[in-house]
C-alpha cells in the first residue's frame, strides 16, 4: 500500500513511524513533512491546507489511504474533498470535526445528549460577557469559541483577569475570528485525562489513556502550551472511571453524532477533567493529540493500517485491537521563548542516534521531530516544539527516567523542557 500523511508535527512523525511498521505499506510520503519525516519517508512540500494539491498527488502517486493529522484541514473540509473525488481518507468530515472547530456547537450537543462537561454560556456580545462573569465570580475559565492552538482559554483567578481576558478576546481579537464568539465555563478542579478513541459512526475503540502537560513550566505553571509532554496509561485513574467515561461520555457522543446525521469517523479526543462529581468534558478535539500520539502509537501492536481500513470499511467493530503492557512517557523540547515568539535555525546536536528514523519494533526510545529541517547536514530547529522524546518501560518510572536520559543527549541553544512529566502518576499510587 501506498499512504499519505499529512502534518508536520511529532505526532505526524510518531504516524509515519508506526504506519512504516506495517507489512502492508510499501510506501509512505508526508505533506509537509519536517526534519524527522524527510528521515524515514518521503517529503511533499504541499501545505495541509491546499486539498487540491494534495488530492492531485494521492491520484497521480495511486495512494490507497490518506491520513490528516492536523484540525485545520479536517475543519476546512479535506475528508469531504477527497471523498467527492472517491479518494480514500481517514479522519471525520467537516461537519464532525466541528466538535474541535467550534466549542459552542460541542457543548450544545452535550447539553442536549446529557453528556457531563463544565456549566457554560457562550456570548457574542462584550457586555453580556462582562454582566455574566460578575454574576459568576472568579476562578472562572473564558474561551475563544474557534480554533486557538491550544491556546484560545484563559484560566482567570480573580474578576479583574476574566475582564481583561473578555477586552482581549472580543475587543483587541486577540485570537482573531476565533474569538468573535466567547465560551464562558466554570472552572473545574481534578486530574486531567485524555482518552483518544478510534471511531467508526456507533463503534468506539478507546486507546489507552494518557496524560498530557498543557503549560509550559514545572508544577502546571506559565501559560499553556500546544503540550509540553505525556505519560501512558494513566495509572491513578481507576478502571471504573475509564468504563464510566467511555460509557456515558464516548459512547454517548459517538451515537449523538450518528444521530444527528454526522457521524464520526476518526480519531475522537477526549480531553477530560475527573472532578468531585465525576468526569466531565473539558474538550472534544476530532484528531489525535499531540503530544498523547508519541506516547500512545508506540503501544499500539495491533496495525494502523487495519485500523484505518476497518474504519473506512465501516468493520471497525469486529477488530479486536492490541495493546502493549509496557508504559511511555514522551518529553517536549521546545524553542526559547515558547509559546510567545521563538527563533529558529538551532543546530540540534546529539541526534545521530536517537531519530526514530528505523521502523524496528523493539525500539524503546524515540525521538520524534516537531519543529526541525534538515539543512546542510545538520538538523536544525523550525517551530516552537521542536522535538518529542519518547521512552518505553516495563514501569511508568523506568519510561520516565529513559526519556529524561535521551533528552540529555539532546541539545540546542535555549532549549527547554519540562522536568515533571509523569510525576502526577507518582504522586498518587
Ligand atoms: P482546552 O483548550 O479547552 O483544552 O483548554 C486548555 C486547558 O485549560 C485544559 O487542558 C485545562 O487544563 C484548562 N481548562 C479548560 N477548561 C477548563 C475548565 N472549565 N476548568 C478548569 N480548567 C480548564
Ligand atoms: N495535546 C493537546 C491536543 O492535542 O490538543
């Protein structure tokens, strides 16, 4: 088989990676690719957002499957192009994917499903905003209702921030269009989880939970971030509650979209906050997260491939899908000054080893490229996440102190990184 990934993230490299596993793929290209990908697969210097671009080479190449990893072009609609041209593609159609696209649309329909998420109102206009947070007090959470790279949503500790956030938002369009619309929540405390589910309409196959680390600084401090690293499974979070969420959130909103004539077909985040009253919705995102992929492929045995397949064949029921025993953790080297404006063109250095550039299986570290290129021999740095370090253990502490290890070899001026990845697991057993 011939596949097309599209992304230039880690979690499109942790793709490439495991899809280069499968005995079925002869050949692999990714659009755009990045310094990782060029490493394992073949680039394509087309953008995830030029569909005819991309639909034009998936004919001309003969791709069997293609495979988008980034929101912006399962909103803008690529699954829908593709499939009008009898193109075979893997992700939700726009219409689904607005459960990520719009977080206003995602809480009506889990207000009308019953499903549990954070009390909310969404305002289109400033002072009706500002009248509800003085009615609601601090702490208080408020959103860009549209796409913000993570980082559209304000945690405000007292009524002067949720102000100010509200003035940012819808007055100095801070986010852009993304923020024409705010979504206003009560502020909700617990562990946070994720729950990444293959979705086939009514069929839903949970992957293993993780556990990904949203703000830049040690301890969940400083402004959050795309992630700054992960860990699965999520050992302090009891069985009872994984079935709990999957029976009456997962399920619940994979049967509501089928009911509400959009089916989802894809990847389903779950992003979750276990408070006092149980799980509840923190989000709905209609891919895999990034940085849970480089912790949750490398677990994955069952093939992707079949994976995909079975999810466009409409058989995803009757797969019975594999997981490893073992445990990851993955940590986020990022460019200085991330998530606020960073340089780029760092010689990395002490990758020679360490790229995931082999499909081996017994592989126990990895790294994954984010933000690197290639140039002039050397791979250097190109975004604000540059790299994801990945370990594999037979305990979440052994992974942890791999990956820490395998990031020591690993420089590049003002690299940083968390060093508190996994710790909530240590805390809690
Ligand atoms: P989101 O983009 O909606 O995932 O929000 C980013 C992060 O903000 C989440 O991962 C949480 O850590 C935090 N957050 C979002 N909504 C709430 C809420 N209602 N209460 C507390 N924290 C929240
Ligand atoms: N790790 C957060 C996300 O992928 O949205």
């Amino acid at each position: 088989m011939k596949v097309l990934v599209v992304g230039s993230g880690g979690r499109e490299h942790t793709l490439v990676w495991k899809l280069a596993q499968s005995p079925q793929v002869e050949k692999i290209f990714c659009a755009p690719g990045n310094g990782g990908t060029a490493a394992l697969v073949q680039n394509v210097p087309i953008q995830v957002t030029d569909y005819a671009a991309l639909a034009q080479f998936a004919k001309d190449e003969e791709i069997d499957v293609t495979i988008v990893g980034p929101e912006d072009p399962l909103l803008g609609g690529i699954v829908d192009f593709f499939t009008l041209r009898n193109l075979p593609i893997y992700g939700p159609s726009a219409n689904a994917a607005k459960l990520e696209g719009s977080k206003s649309f995602a809480k009506c329909l889990m207000k009308k499903y019953n499903i549990p998420t954070a009390e909310y109102e969404s305002f289109l206009d400033y002072e009706s905003a500002i009248a509800y947070v003085r009615e609601k007090g601090a702490p208080i959470v408020i959103k860009a209702d549209g796409l913000a790279q993570g980082k559209g949503v304000i945690l405000a500790f007292s009524l002067e921030e949720a102000e100010e956030a509200i003035r940012q938002i819808m007055q100095d369009s801070k986010f852009g269009q993304a923020g024409s619309r705010v979504v206003i929540e009560e502020f909700m405390r617990g562990e946070e989880l994720t729950l990444l589910s293959f979705i086939d309409g009514e069929t839903v196959k949970p992957m293993i939970p993780s556990q990904d680390h949203k703000t830049v600084f040690d301890g969940d401090k400083g402004p959050n971030t795309g992630g700054m690293g992960a860990y699965a499974p999520v050992p302090q979070v009891k069985n009872s509650d994984i079935q709990h969420i999957i029976d009456k959130i997962v399920q619940p909103m994979a049967s509501a979209m089928v009911k509400e004539g959009i089916p989802f077909r894809g990847v389903l985040y779950t992003g979750l906050m276990l408070t006092e009253d149980g799980p509840k919705v923190v989000e709905f995102n209609a891919r895999f997260g990034d940085p849970e992929t480089q912790v949750t492929l490398p677990l994955l045995e069952t093939d992707l491939v079949d994976i995909v397949m079975a999810t466009i064949n409409g058989t995803l029921a009757d797969l019975d899908i594999k997981w490893s025993k073992q445990s990851a953790v993955t940590v986020v080297m990022a460019s200085p000054g991330y998530p606020g404006d960073y340089p780029k063109g760092a010689v990395i250095s002490g990758l020679d080893v360490s790229v995931a550039d082999s499909p081996e299986e017994d592989k126990q570290e990895m790294v994954f490229h984010a933000g690197t290129k290639q140039e002039a021999g050397h791979f250097v740095t190109n975004g604000g996440r540059v790299l994801a370090v990945t370990a594999l253990g037979d305990s979440l502490q052994l992974a942890k102190e791999k990956a820490y290890q395998a990031v020591a070899n690993i420089s590049f001026t003002g690299a940083h990184y968390r060093r508190d990845i996994a710790d909530k697991a240590f805390k809690k057993v």
